[in-house]
C-alpha cells in the first residue's frame, strides 16, 4: 500500500508570496472508508487546513481525499506538477506550528 508521510503539505493553488499559511495543510494521517473494498481503495488522507477554509469555519472540520487523488499530478499553466507537495523548510514548519497551535488550540 501507498505511504503518506504526517506533516505540512502545499497545495498547488498555494500562493508562495502570499501568507506562509495559504493552502497550506497539515496530514494527520490515513484513514479507510469501511464501505470501499480494498485498502488502496479505500485509502483516505485526513488532514485539516491552515487557512480559514470553509471546513474550518463551519466547526473546525477536517477533510478527507482519496490517497491517490492526494498524491496525483494536476495541471497547472500547462505543466505538471504535483496536487500536494511536503514542506520540508524548517522555518517554515515552526510557522505552520504555531500557525496550527493558534487555529486548533494544541
């Protein structure tokens, strides 16, 4: 079965010189709709938004996307490039940290 790794991740609508926190999002982990056979099949990533997201204001929700779409290529101007991409700066991990703490109460 596919990995996920936990942590900060972009999306592609993600605005680099915009807030460090624009599509960004944190990956909790894996889950399996219990209805879908097949663990690939089934494999949903959790993870929750960094930004006031719609999700976010109705309660503080998380969302849920198929692990495949979640690591799928998407076309963007042309090119392709990756739907998430990790973030592996470590500054900007502190930022997302407390950006995190600040939003989830943690």
């Amino acid at each position: 079965m596919k990995e996920l790794e936990k942590g900060f991740y972009y999306h592609y609508k993600h605005d680099s010189s915009g807030e460090v926190g624009n599509y960004a999002y944190e990956v909790l982990n894996i889950a399996h709709h219990t209805e879908v056979d097949g663990l690939e099949e089934s494999a949903m990533v959790v993870y929750r938004p960094l930004y006031e997201a719609p999700v976010y204001k109705i309660g503080k929700h998380w969302d849920v996307r198929p692990l495949d779409m979640f690591i799928e290529n998407v076309t963007k101007d042309e090119v392709e490039i990756q739907r998430f991409t990790k973030v592996e700066d470590k500054d900007t991990i502190k930022e997302l940290e407390n950006i995190k703490n600040k939003m989830y109460g943690e």
